[in-house]
C-alpha cells in the first residue's frame, strides 16, 4: 500500500469504504462458493480466498490505525 502519512483524511476515509466493501463482497461470494454441494473448490481456489482477505484486513487495519493517529493529533493539538 501507498504512504499513508502522505495522503488526505477524506482519501483515507474513501479508501477504507472500498476495502470494507471489497471484504464484505469476496466474504459473500466465499460463502456462497463453498456452501455449494457437490460442487468441488480447489485447494488453490481456497488459498487464493485466503490471501485476499488476509490482504484486504491487513490494508483495513493500516487505514484504520492511520486515522486514528490523525485524530489523536488533532486533538493533541487543539489543547
């Protein structure tokens, strides 16, 4: 992922909807996928399941810890 430091609190904001919409979406069709019967998933298909969400959670948790420093500074400093 790009420099957070560098970017826009509403870029930030922006980018954590998309990747939590992302999340939701490959969590939906994962569920659909191997809730199918008799329908058979590769090893492969599931790892690839598995390093996007792992992904899209590590993205989520960096943007989040990143405006959570901004807002502490803010109020840090309109004390």
């Amino acid at each position: 992922m790009e420099n957070l430091s560098k970017m826009k609190i509403e870029e930030l904001e922006r980018r954590l909807g998309v990747l939590e919409e992302e999340l939701d979406e490959l969590e939906e069709e994962k569920n659909f996928v191997l809730k199918q019967t008799g329908l058979h998933i590769s090893g492969g298909k599931v790892k690839q399941y598995e390093a996007q969400t792992q992904y899209l959670n590590q993205s989520i948790s960096e943007l989040r810890e990143e405006l959570m420093q901004r807002s502490s500074q803010l109020k840090d400093n309109n004390w």
